[in-house]
C-alpha cells in the first residue's frame, strides 16, 4: 500500500518537475536565444571533441 502511494507520488513529482524544468528552460532561453545561437557551433564542436576522446 505504501509503495504504491509513494511510486504515484514520485511520477507525479518527476511530472511536475520536468513541467516547471521545460518552462523555465523556455523563458530563460528565449531572451539569450540569439547569443546561444552564436555559441552553438563550438560549444558542439567542443562536446564531439570530448565524445571522441
């Protein structure tokens, strides 16, 4: 009984968390979405140098 309260308590709060995360992410990246538009290309330039290490 107890494990399943607490399994639907945790998916909801992993629900709720990756919710908040996505909108937080979207209005943090929309006003820096030009200067990370800039920064892409090295930093994933970057990130296939290190994959490839």
């Amino acid at each position: 009984m107890r494990l399943k309260f607490l399994a639907r308590y945790r998916a909801r709060f992993f629900g709720f968390l990756g919710f908040f995360g996505v909108v937080i992410s979207a209005v943090v990246g929309l006003p820096g979405m030009f200067e990370v538009e800039e920064a892409l290309p090295e930093q994933v330039l970057n990130a296939g140098i290190l994959g490839s290490e």
